[in-house]
C-alpha cells in the first residue's frame, strides 16, 4: 500500500511538474503590425498608438508573452503585401483585393465587420446632396461599396450635373476627364471601380486616356478639393472621414490630424456621386505565411481571440474606428474566392 501511495505521489507531482511548464507563455522578441495608408499614415500611428500594450496583454493570457509590437504603415497597399509576402511584416491590415493578389504568401484569420450605412443605393443620385448625408448607423455587414465621385472641378462639376439629371454618362464623358485611382490592388480604389467600367461600358481603367495612380486617400480628397482632377474613387463613407478636413482652412487640420482643404460648401454639396460599385467584400487581418512562429494554428489562434477581445473593448473599438472596423469575425481562404475572381477579371 506504501508502495502504491509513493508511485501515485510521484505521478501526481511529475503532472503537475508538466502542468506548470505547459502553462509558461511563449517568449517572442517582436511582433510586427503594418497597416495600408488608405488614411494618412500619421493619423493611422496617432490612432493606434496604445493598441501595442492592449496586445501585449491580451496576447499573455493566451499563451504568448511578446517583448514588442511595431506598428507600421506602408508606402502603399503593394508594398504592405510585399512586406508580408517575403516575412519582413508579420501581421498586416490588407483590403480583399490586395490579399486575394498576395494570397499565396499570406493567409487570411479575420474579416472586419463594419457599421453599415444609412444609404446603399446602386443609384448614384441617391447619394448626392446634404439631404443624403450618409449615415454610419446601419447594421453590422461584411461588406461594403466603391463610389466613383465627380470633383467640383469645372468638367467635374459638368458630370455631376449630368448624373443628378438623370442622364447616363458616356464613355466619351469619362475618357475627357483626369481621373485619380489607388493602386491595382486597391478594391475600392482599383478593382471594383474597373469592374463597373467593365459593366457599364465594356473597358477598363487602363483604357482612360488621362489617369494618376494615387499614392492614398488623402492625395485624391486633397487633389480634388484643389479643383486639380475631375473623378476619384474611394469607399463610400469616404466623405464621412473627410467631412470636416473639406472646409478647414489649409494652414489648419481638423482633429485626427488631416490637413485642411479649404473649401465653402460642404464636401456632399461639392462631391458627387456618379456611379456606385457592387459590394465589395470587407477589409481582412491576414498573417505572413513565411515565418513558422507566425504561420500556425496556435499562434493564429491567440491572435483571433486578441483581436476580437481588443475590439470589443471601448478602446479597441476606438482604434479600429480608424478603418471604419467595428467587429472581427474569424474568416477563412475561401471567403476571398470573390476577390480573387475580380482580380482575374481585372487583370
């Protein structure tokens, strides 16, 4: 019996010995974050400056005691894909386009759910006017849409009298205007934009004859306040983020930072809606597949969980606010076949 009660003493402290060791978190050194600058990059770090510690901590109490987080913005939405393409970013904030063109270097974990707007109407007129100011105050969704905006540049301003008339634009019409576009990995300000070209009138960005590709967001709000093009394209609640920017002066800068424009009249006066895309499906965090400390179910896990305690805190909810992020939802691959669809048809 003694002898009996000495083995089970020792298997007792021998699993417990186990125990302890299996609870020790994981040590990492760094963490690197990057997100797109579809907002100005100083806005975007301002705006995530305390989201480092809130995923240290929540990081800990799922396994992983992390030294550093980094966060960074790239230069473009290609070159945050590229970044994370060769593992010298870890964790990226990439729209569906751009991970659908990355996505065999790096795999989706979450989509973002957003509030969504008060207006989804496929009918341009719809949008237009101070009366049809759009409202963030629609349910939750897992998508949203482009919008193509006539600037309140002379000929802009010829468009947008046009469309608010109730006429069709021509091909002709939008071939004599200077348009700005993001990158070609941009769903809102690329793909989905080309797609509605390709549906209304059978051609593509690249058969405009006077187009600029876009460093971000801002240079096109900035550009077309400046009266210096006729049409951008951006996601629809882009007026939301530039509301107040559009009427500060431009020695001045509203308070997220974005530098002012200058304009009179109200950016939903002065920015019309000419066309309206199809849904586009919701921005995602995606991870590195090049590095093995990342790239597995364990680590993908604890970040899953993190992010959508973090989001579901005031403060969290205050910094994804940034990209219009209400929600994370655990995504997979497939969710992006869509996007990789457009793409295709993109290219």
């Amino acid at each position: 019996m003694k002898k009996t009660l000495a083995l089970m003493l020792a298997a007792l402290l021998c699993l417990t010995a186990v125990s302890a060791l299996a609870a020790e978190p994981v040590k990492m050194d760094k963490l690197t974050f990057e997100f797109v600058p579809s907002k100005e990059a100083d806005v975007i770090i301002q705006g995530t400056q305390n989201l480092p510690e809130l995923v240290k901590a929540e990081m800990l109490k799922n396994g992983y005691d992390i030294g550093e987080v980094v966060i960074s913005v790239g230069t473009d939405y290609n070159a945050t894909g590229e970044a994370m393409a060769t593992g010298a970013i870890d964790v990226g904030w990439l729209p569906g386009g751009t991970y659908a063109l990355y996505s065999k270097e790096v795999d989706v974990i979450l989509t973002a759910t957003r509030n969504g707007l008060s207006n989804d109407s496929t009918n341009p007129v719809d949008w237009n006017g101070e009366a049809n100011k759009t409202l963030k105050d629609g349910p939750q969704v897992t998508f949203y849409r482009s919008l193509i905006y006539a600037a309140p540049s002379p000929y802009g301003k010829e468009l947008a009298a046009k469309v608010n008339a109730g006429e069709k634009l021509t091909w002709e019409d939008l071939d004599k205007a200077s348009w700005g576009v993001m990158r070609n990995s941009s769903s809102a300000g690329y793909i989905y934009p080309t797609l509605w070209l390709m549906e209304n009138y059978g051609k593509k960005i690249t058969d405009l004859s006077n187009v600029a590709t876009l460093a971000g967001y801002p240079e096109g709000f900035a550009l077309a306040a400046a009266e210096n093009i006729d049409i951008i394209v951006c996601y629809a609640d882009g007026r939301n983020d530039y509301e107040l920017a559009w009427t500060i002066p431009t020695t001045e800068a509203d308070e997220t930072g974005k530098g002012g424009m200058g304009r009179e009249k109200s950016i939903w006066e002065e920015l019309n809606v000419i066309g309206v895309t199809e849904g586009i499906y919701n921005d995602t965090v995606s991870v590195t597949r090049e590095k093995p400390e990342i790239y597995n179910p364990e680590f993908i896990k604890a970040l899953q969980d993190s992010l959508i305690s973090i989001i579901n805190t005031p403060e969290g909810k205050a910094i994804f606010d940034i990209y219009s992020h209400a929600g994370y939802a655990v995504a997979t691959d497939a969710d992006y076949d869509g996007a990789r669809a457009a793409l295709e048809v993109v290219k």
